[in-house]
C-alpha cells in the first residue's frame, strides 16, 4: 500500500502499524485530529465523516509519524 518503512512509524503491541489523517493547509500537511488509530479502516471511517473534509481540503490517510504534527510538504512523504 505505502513503501515506507515500518520502522520509522508507531507500532502496537502486536506489531500493527497505527494511522493517523492528515490534511492539506496553505499547502502543507499536517495531522487533523490528536487521535491516532490502530487500523486503516477505523481511519478512513472518521475521516469520510469529517464535514471539514470537503473539496478544498486534501485529507489523507497515513502511517502514523511524529513529522506529521509539525507539516510536510507532499514531496516529503516516504514514497
């Protein structure tokens, strides 16, 4: 799904990785809410019923990383 590295993001404690939604604002990512998740499916469901999330904004869902909360441009993900 993402090529990134499992080892730079969180894990659970049975080696799950945890999501996080993050937006796109003044052309910088960054995480939406403080909550994290631990599955890909319970992310997508909060984010589909975010009324904020419509056309202008670009929500994304992602492994969960500490870079998130300060922003990143879109080339910065770990492709």
């Amino acid at each position: 799904m993402y090529g990134r590295s499992c080892s730079t993001s969180k894990k659970t404690k049975n080696n799950k990785l945890m999501w996080c939604v993050i937006w796109k604002k003044d052309d910088i990512y960054s995480i939406f809410t403080n909550q994290i998740f631990e599955s890909n499916k319970k992310a997508l469901e909060f984010k589909n019923k975010q009324t904020s999330f419509r056309k202008k904004h670009d929500a994304k869902v992602i492994p969960y990383d500490y870079k998130y909360f300060k922003g990143v441009k879109e080339h910065e993900f770990d492709k």
